[in-house]
C-alpha cells in the first residue's frame, strides 16, 4: 500500500469513527461511511493540512469516495 | 385562563463534588471542597493556578467519540446530565407529545475552550484560515440545546439563555413560563459551563474576581468570610426536568418539588459590579415571592448566590435584610459555592438541585470554610457555616446574579404528600 494512502484511510478512520476494513476505494464517504457534509469539509482540511497542499473547491467537488482522495493527492503531493 | 402548575420530575448533575445527583448531594452534605490545582492546562504563569474542575469523567463512557469530539465539552457535559435526568424522570420519549416538548437550557459562555484551540491554531499559523468547520457549530451557547433537542427528538421550543451566571436559572423561569402557560407540557433545562481554560482563567484573574489564595485551594470559597478573596472558576452542568403537573401525575411520575415562582430584575447599574444596597438583589426575590404569591416568612432555606466576593456577599445579604425583615435571622442561608466553586451559566441548575435535594432530606447544606466572622454581617443571619443542619423545609429560594446586572431567583415548594 502507498504511504498516502495508507495516511489517506488513517485519516478517514479517525475521522469518521468507522473501522479500517469499511474503508474500501469504492467507499463514498457520505453514502458509505456516514459522513455529513461538513464531515466531508473536514476530511478535505485534514488532507491538505497531512500532505501540505491546497486543494481547490472545485477539485474538492470531485473528491466523494476514498479512491478519488487517494487518486487526487497520488497525482498531486509532490 | 388560570396558569397550569409546573413540578420537577427529574434531575442530573455533574459537579466538581460529584458526578451524579446522589454522589453531589453526598458531597453537599458532607462539606466537600471541589478545589484543588488545575489540571487542565498549565496555570505556572497565572495569579489564581487552582479551580473546581470536574474530576474522574470519561467522556466515552456516555458519548460515542465520533460524536462527542463534534461538541465543546460545555456541550458534553449538557448531554451527560440530560441524559441522567431522563432517566431519573422515568420518561418514554414513545408516549410524549414531542410538539410539546422543549428544552431551555442556559450557558454563560459556550464553547470557550472550542474558541481558543481554533483561534489559536490560527494565530500560531502561517496566516492561511484553517478553520475546522465544526469550529463555529461547537462554540455557540445554543449549540447545547440543540443537540439535547436532537438526542431526544423534541420538536418544542428549543434555546440557550445567556445571561452570564444567571444563564441556568433564566433558562428554568423561561422553561417554567412556557410549561405554565400551556404551551410546553415538558421541558429539559438547566445549564452547563466549561469555562476552566487559559482564557477564562486569564480573564476573570484579569477582573480580579477569582481567589488568589493559591496555598490552599480547599478554603479559598469561603463566602461571608471576612477574608473572602474572589470566587473560585468551577465547571460543570445540572439539568431538571421540569413537567406540567397533571402531566406527570398523569404517568406517575416521582415528583421532587413544585416550582411556584421565578423573579426577574436588572441591577442598571455596572457591568461587573453589583449594586452596592443589593437593589437588584431585592428586587429579584421581591418579584419571585410576588411571583409565587407567598410572603417572606413562608421561605426556610435561601441558597444564596455568595460567590465569596468581598462586594457581591455583601450586597446579596443586605438584601436579604430588606427584603425578608425579621424573619431574615429565622431563615437558613447558604453559599454551595463554597464548596462547588462557581459554574457560572450553570451554577443556577446545580444550585436549584441542592435545594431540591435539601427538601427533599431535610438537611441544609454548609456554607464551608468559615473561619472569621466578618463585622458587615449580622450576628443574627443563619449563614449555615461550616456543618450541614437538619431543618425541614417546605420552600425554598435560589438566587443567581451575573455580569451585566442579570438577576434571576426561584422558589421551590415541596408536595405535601
């Protein structure tokens, strides 16, 4: 598994109070795994301040299940 | 229409003397000191380095983690004590008209400790806003009713009162208005604070309101002590529920005591101070035994606002003079403050729960930490120092005075059986 997404289902655990096995790629955090929709603000906040970067609203739109966020900050984390 | 009588069915407290009713009640009459160093934060560089913090508490015992790192601990504690008295009331939420259902609940400050950890985080940053977006949700006073109303699923009104000190007790006359009026058959109130934190501890040492007796923190409350020195910061919640009275003998409910008067007055006079002849102070219990349609000689236990201040002690026991003549020196008063600290928004609910908890035992609580008379007093008043007296008492008053000259009292009468 890759450092980031391994930190990427660290951070939705913790997050989101679910267990480590729920935290599938294709898991939408709001259908899935419970989150509201601040809940998915805060998960966006947590990437960017684990990786140190920005993520853009309109980026963050596209962010929904724990595979994107994975994909997202994989082809953007310098 | 005539007003519909409001009773008491239930009852929670979390206290620095007692997690639950029972074991705050058995610190009451045992004349326990919730004091001690603080814990929460390092208080080295602060003039006062002790306060009344709630001890032992396991927050996850009572609120999942998930859910309970979404609220202020102000809001925690409103959930653990509601939670109690719900229980105590014996309630089935399935068979109430949850329309009608409400809850008032009071808080002189909210989510302060929420405030600073944000506000810090961003201060300390390179100036890019972070803000976590459960920040502002967490910190507003209301956000604690509106959780209790979630929890419960109660439809009724739904508000925190916030009038500093006098926060829970407001929040319970405005409960027992709606109850009376018909428009609430059943409300959840009290009130909660959370306020043992670097800033709340830094401000009021900046008001030079708290005790500085940092060599012993276990005597620093001693109200209508002569060497009195400020009050001590305490934290904590207390709920009641209170029910309108055919309602709850309707489903057998236990009844503690019938609440038959709130009074309501403003000093207009300082935003910190109290008004120095108690004219506020008078006015309040004034209106509460107009409120309650009593006379003054009818009242046994005045469970007095004393926050062990050198002004506020003064004034408050002036007043009592004024207002109860004679019958003042027949009366028994006492400060729990001495013993709890002072929980600010939510000292009005733990203080209406001392009452109740006095009627219903028949003992009056101390007023501890009584070591020299002060010569403003009257040898004559009954401050109840030092041991618990056994006293029947059949009506009971409760006072609480805040910042900005809010002034609120209560009385309780017990159901003769």
């Amino acid at each position: 598994m890759s450092d980031i997404k391994s930190k990427v289902i660290a951070i939705i655990v913790e997050k989101l109070g679910v267990e480590e096995s729920e935290v599938t790629m294709e898991a939408s955090f709001t259908n899935d795994l419970g989150a509201d929709s601040l809940d998915t603000v805060e998960l966006i906040m947590e990437f960017e301040k684990e990786f140190n970067i920005s993520i853009p609203d309109d980026q963050a739109e596209n962010i929904g299940t724990v595979g994107q966020a994975v994909t997202y900050l994989e082809e953007n984390v310098k | 229409m005539p007003f519909k009588r409001v009773v008491i069915t239930g009852l929670g407290a979390l206290t620095p003397i007692g997690n639950t009713v029972q074991e705050f009640w058995n610190g009451l009459s045992a004349g326990v000191s919730g004091a001690g160093p603080i814990t929460k934060f390092n208080a080295e560089k602060f003039r006062t380095k002790f306060a009344c913090e709630v001890k032992g508490l396991d927050v996850n015992q009572f609120i999942p983690r998930q859910d309970a790192r979404k609220m202020d601990p102000f809001a925690q504690y409103a959930l653990i004590v509601a939670d109690e008295a719900v229980k105590d009331a014996g309630l089935d939420l399935t068979k109430l008209d949850l329309t009608k259902a409400g809850v008032i609940w009071g808080s002189g400050i909210g989510g302060l400790k929420t405030f600073e950890d944000e506000v810090k985080t961003y201060a300390t940053g390179d100036g890019t806003p972070r803000y976590n977006p459960f920040f502002i949700p967490k910190m507003i006073a209301d956000s604690a009713s509106g959780m209790l109303s979630i929890r419960y699923g109660f439809y009724g009104v739904n508000y925190v009162t916030v009038s500093a000190c006098a926060s829970a007790t407001n929040a319970m006359i405005d409960a027992f208005n709606f109850i009376r009026l018909g428009r609430l058959n059943i409300a959840i109130s009290g009130g909660s604070e959370a306020a043992v934190t670097e800033a709340g501890v830094g401000g009021f040492n900046a008001l030079r309101a708290l005790s500085e007796r940092n060599d012993s923190p276990e005597t620093a409350s001693r109200p209508f002590d002569k060497d009195r020195d400020g009050f001590v910061l305490g934290e904590g919640a207390g709920a009641l529920i209170l029910e309108e009275y055919e309602h709850a003998k309707a489903r057998g409910a236990k009844i503690y005591a019938e609440l038959i008067g709130g009074g309501m007055s403003s000093d207009a006079y300082h935003i910190t101070a109290p008004h120095p002849e108690g004219l506020g102070a008078v006015n309040v219990m004034k209106d509460a035994l107009n409120d309650a349609q009593i006379g003054p000689e009818d009242v046994d236990y005045i469970n007095v606002h004393g926050t062990s201040t050198p002004l506020g002690d003064f004034s408050e026991a002036t007043a009592i003079e004024k207002v109860f003549g004679e019958h003042a020196y027949n009366l028994n008063i006492s400060s729990t403050k001495s013993m709890t600290g002072h929980l600010l928004g939510a000292a009005g609910a733990i203080e209406a729960i001392a009452c109740l908890m006095a009627m219903h035992h028949g003992v009056v609580p101390p007023t501890i930490n009584h070591f020299t008379d002060d010569e403003q007093f009257n040898p004559n008043l009954n401050f109840t120092f030092n041991e618990a007296q056994k006293r029947p008492i059949s009506i009971a008053l409760s006072n609480t005075f805040g910042f900005g000259g809010h002034n609120f009292s209560v009385i309780f009468r017990k159901l003769e059986s």
